[in-house]
C-alpha cells in the first residue's frame, strides 16, 4: 500500500511499516465510566485543549455511497495531509481514530481509549499507535513525542475527572484568547447593557467569563438548555438569559438544520424568513427537510465584535460529534464481527453511515439482534447471546455500521419550543417567517380564554374602569403564561390565544390562571373561561407576527367557547398525554360531549369547575426551580 492510500478492504487495519510503534498510558479516574466518556470521547475538545491545529475538511464521495474525509494543516511552515477513517466506537466503553497521512513526517497515526469500570471509579488506557513516513519521523519518535503524549493524556485526564465531580466549568481549560482592548470593553458595554435587562436572573457575569476564556469549542456553539443543565440553573432562566444577551450585543444567534443522522448543523441563517425548506450533508451524502420540532434548532455563540470564531475543525468524526449514536463500526466487505455490549431496552435506529436504508428496532431487553448491512437493506437479525452484538457486512463495499438511538436530544432548543416562549415573541418580534413560508409543527398546546360577562361589566363600571380591569388582566395572563414557559400569541377584545411547548405546561398554567383569579378579593372579580387542546398546527406570518392556524387550533377556540366562566374545558387529546393526564384525572372532571361547529363528530371533552370543591382544591404548583 502506497502512501496515504485508502485501505482496499476498508475496516481492516494496514499491517504497520517497520519502525512503526505503540505505547499504553493509563489513568484512574475518580468519576464514573459515563461522566469520564463525555470528556475524553469529545475529541474535538480533547485536541483543541492538546493545541493541535484547526483543519479543513474535504469530503469526496466515492461510488456506492461511500465517502472520504481528506484533512489539511500546517505545522508553521510545514503542510500536513491526511485521510480521516470513521471513527469506531462502543460509548461508554471504546473509540478508536485512525489517520492516513499523504504529506508530514508520518504515514499513519491511531488513537484508542477504553474505559473499564472499577471500585473507586473507573480506568482509562490510552494507546497510541504511530508509523512514520521518513527520517523527520523516525526523529520525531525518538525525541520525546510518546512522552509528550503522555502528559497530555495525564493532563487532561485530570481535568476531564474534576470537571466530572463538579470541580470547574469546562471539561478542559485552556489559555483564554487574547481579547484585544477594543473588544474587552464592548464585552464590559454588553455586560453592563445585560444587566439592565429583566431577564438577566443574575447570571450576566457568568456567561461573560465563558464567552472570554471557554475553549472555541465550547462557545462555537452555545446550546442553552445543555448549558442550563451545566449550570445546574433552570432552562427558561438560560434561554431568556441568551436572548437578552443577543440584544445587548454580547451573543449572536443562529438558526441550526440539524441534519437528521448525524445531527450535525449543515445549515445555518440568521433570521426564520432566511430558513431554507431543507438542506444537504455533505457528511451523510443526504438531503433533509426542515422539522420545527426536531431538527431547527436556536443555538447562540459570541459576537463577531467581541470574540470572533476561527473556521476550520479540530476532529469531525468523534463519539460526542454524535452522541446519539451508540456504537460506530466499520466492516470490510463480507466482513462479521462480534462486539462485546449490551444495549439496553429502547427504542433504536439500524443504518450504515454511508447514505442508504435504515430500520428502526423496539428493543426489549436480553439478547441484542444482529446488524445485517446488505445492498439494499438494513435489517435487524436474530437475537445475539446476552453481553455480544453482531455486525455482519453482506456488501461487496467497506460499510460503517451504525446503532442509534432514535429519540432526538432533550437538551435542543428547538424552533417550536422557542417561539412557543413570552421572552422570544417580546425581544425578537422582527423573526417571522418570510410571506407565504408555512411551518407544520407536529404537537402544540393551546390554550384561548375569555372573560364572562365583559360586556355588562363595561355597562356597569364605565368604560375607563371597565378598559383599565382588563388592561391588567391580560398582564395578569401573560405572566402566568411566561411562568410556564409559554407565550400569548394574541389578544383579541378581551380574549387570550396562548401557546405551550408541554401540554402539562399548559394544563398547570390553566390551573393557575383560575386559581390565582379566584383568591382575589376584588370589588369586581373577573370570571375566566379557559379551553385547552393540543395537537399539530402549521405556523405562518400573519400581521408581521407568528400565528398558528389548522383544526387544532380551531378545535382549541370551540372548547373555550363551550366554557360557562370559573372553568376549564380540556379536550380528550390533551387529556391523554401522559405527564397531563395524571393531573388532571386527580382533579375528578367531569365528561361531556358537544357538537361543535365546523366539526361533523360529537367531540368528547373534560370539564374542571372551580366554584366548587374539586375545582377550588387545583393545584397551583410554581413552574420550574419551585416545582423541583
């Protein structure tokens, strides 16, 4: 095999040169095996904080779907090029990285870690395996490099451990970027315009020190629920406190397409009226389309005028580059290979990483089913034994077998949640979708009220009172909506449209709303009637503001029109969701049916009373860190 060549079994590893070496270091950690893996197996942070160069990446597809990933840098004056073979890996157990290097002073570079539990944590080995190409390699090997990678290794397993055991910020710190005076005191300017802001929640100085020394790793890509939970702070409190940051010049935000198998961002605007119908991975050799609710997703990084983002990568192929994929093998043609894993129950994705069929798998526990990767189909097998998986290649083509798991990130911020939030529709009003775009969102909760005998009430205590009642009404609602991560998308006369991510956000809210109005003790009490539903939706522009519309939606204002006032009317489809139904099946409502109009079938639904017992003993539990 000449020089940088691609394997011609791809899977198999070349036999090595003489001269060719490989040395283990091992580690004891502290912290548990899955804690360790987060770090260690982020590569892309491992070699930012090692100071190893950015690179650029080229991927050229091959036929039969395959794909190449060629790299190139410079070591000062010397140009380095390599290709980079799909990483293998088992998480939380394995990965290994191979190089095949076409120019600099080796032929080929592998890096493996297995991680191994043990009584006071786990054991990391690291191995390192290198081939020179020529003389200024065989001297770099003799020179101390395998030293070096020692203390590396040693290094940044220390931090990897106390960033585990909650003992600093970031996994690896490093020297923070040398901000020049100009950009320092914008980023005091922003600080200082932030804490002006209501929705700061005191964390402004916080994220200026992860905005001015984090690794480039950890601040190209701010995802703020992933940081909520870093922070132990909660979710609504991060995100308000992101969307606060933008507008005070300390932030930019992004609009991320997350293609659908490697979760990667293959596209990213700026603004909703920029976002494309779709995109392609160059990665995955695939198209996609666009999904509110699973892969556009808000992400945030520094402003360009404060700390701007270098291009380039520093490991593309790693395990945390895709979390969500659990075991990443490459087979040689007619390869079958046994992996030692046991998968737990849940629901899985069988594919190749190469673009081509996948099948989707319902595990239920003991025996895993083998991965058969054939040309045109990938299938689940018979069981394996219990602690074994196996992987079989029927193809004449080197495949990358892949076990995902096929629920997308709970720590994504995405579009429908984030549009679905008062903070988002109060700061950033302008981002709409361009005239004529329409979004399907696949589940949305809605909630619409009004309020009982309005029109008398005007006739009764005159028009200004009457005007200044229901001015703070709506204020009333709308922080209530806030408080359960919901937004008021519009007010019409004296009635309230409302969105919620969760239906049992929405549910609580509702709750709330009739709770807190019936412990006052006004001269003129106002009586709500509220409707809630829940179901898919398309959103659109209307107005220069997101609006929602569909049977949903209308669904959702019929209930609240069959509210008498000092209730709540919940449909059957909100009812089943399984966080809400338990809720509201303690609260004992009643079932009714109506017809209702522009509806052909009786609609089932349930009704909560608050002007009795049941209704009066609602929960009203507080949204968030008081409902912990």
């Amino acid at each position: 095999m000449t020089r940088g060549e691609v394997p011609k079994t791809p899977g198999r590893e070349p036999v090595m040169r003489a001269g060719g070496r490989r040395r283990t270091f091992t580690h004891d950690y502290a912290a548990p095996v899955e804690a360790i893996w987060a770090s260690m197996a982020d590569t892309a942070r491992y070699n930012e904080a090692a100071e190893l160069p950015r690179h650029t990446i080229e991927e050229e597809v091959l036929e039969h779907a395959g794909i190449r990933f060629l790299a190139r840098t410079r070591i000062g004056p010397f140009p380095l090029a390599w290709e980079d073979l799909p990483c293998n890996w088992v998480r939380n157990h394995w990965f290994s990285h191979r190089r095949l290097f076409s120019s600099g002073p080796l032929a080929a570079l592998t890096a493996e870690l297995r991680l191994e539990p043990s009584d006071e944590g786990c054991r990391g080995r690291y191995t390192i395996e290198v081939e020179p190409a020529n003389t200024a390699g065989r001297l770099l090997l003799a020179t101390g490099f395998f030293r070096s990678v020692e203390r590396m290794f040693e290094r940044l397993s220390r931090s990897a451990d106390a960033f585990a055991r909650g003992r600093q910020e970031v996994a690896f710190p490093i020297r923070p970027p040398g901000l020049g005076e100009e950009a320092l005191r914008r980023l005091e300017a922003a600080v200082e315009a932030l804490q002006q802001t209501p929705r700061h929640h005191g964390l402004a100085e916080r994220l200026a020190a992860l905005v001015r020394t984090a690794p480039e790793t950890e601040v190209a890509r701010i995802r703020p629920l992933a940081l909520a939970a870093r922070w132990a702070v909660e979710p609504r409190r991060v995100v308000e406190l992101c969307l606060e940051a933008t507008r005070a010049g300390l932030l930019d935000l992004r609009w991320d397409i997350l293609c659908p198998r490697c979760r990667a961002a293959k596209a990213v605007v700026h603004a909703l009226d920029e976002l494309p119908k779709g995109a392609h991975c160059g990665t995955c050799n695939i198209d996609y389309e666009r999904d509110f609710a699973r892969n556009v997703e808000l992400s945030f990084r520094p402003a360009p005028t404060i700390r701007p983002i270098e291009g380039g990568e520093f490991c593309l192929l790693g395990p945390m580059s895709m979390p969500h994929v659990l075991a990443h093998i490459t087979l040689a043609p007619g390869e079958e290979r046994s992996i030692e894993w046991t998968p737990g129950p849940g629901p899985y994705r069988l594919r190749t990483l190469e673009a081509g069929p996948q099948a989707d798998l319902d595990h239920e526990g003991s025996g895993f089913p083998a991965v058969i990767v054939e040309p045109e189909a990938v299938r689940a097998g018979e069981a394996g034994a219990p602690g074994r998986v196996r992987l079989v290649n029927r193809t004449p083509w080197g495949r990358t077998a892949v076990i995902e798991d096929r629920g997308w990130a709970a720590d994504a911020l995405t579009a429908d949640r984030v549009t679905a939030m008062q903070a988002f529709r109060d700061l950033f009003s302008d981002q709409v979708l361009r005239p004529g775009d329409e979004v399907g969102i696949s589940r949305i909760a809605l909630l619409f009220s009004d309020l009982e005998g309005s029109t008398a009430l005007y006739g009764r205590i005159g028009d200004a009172d009457a005007y200044h009642l229901v001015r703070e009404h709506f204020a009333f609602m709308q922080s209530i909506v806030r408080e359960f991560d919901g937004s008021v998308v519009k007010t019409i006369g004296d009635a309230v449209m409302a969105v919620f991510v969760e239906p049992e956000t929405a549910l609580r809210a509702a709750l709330a709303m009739q709770n807190r109005l019936g412990a006052r003790d006004d001269a003129e009490r106002l009586r709500l009637k509220l409707g809630l539903h829940m179901g898919p939706c398309i959103a659109v522009t209307l107005n220069d503001r997101l609006d929602y519309f569909g049977s949903t939606v209308n669904m959702a204002a019929r209930l609240q029109a069959l509210s008498r006032g000092d209730d709540l009317v919940v449909s059957r489809e909100l009812a089943a969701d399984p966080a809400a139904g338990p809720l509201l099946e303690a609260l004992a409502p009643q079932i009714e049916r109506a017809t209702l109009k522009g509806f052909e079938e009786p609609v089932s639904f349930l009704r909560l009373r608050f002007d009795e017992p049941a209704g009066a003993a609602a929960p009203d539990q507080q949204h968030g860190e008081a409902a912990q």
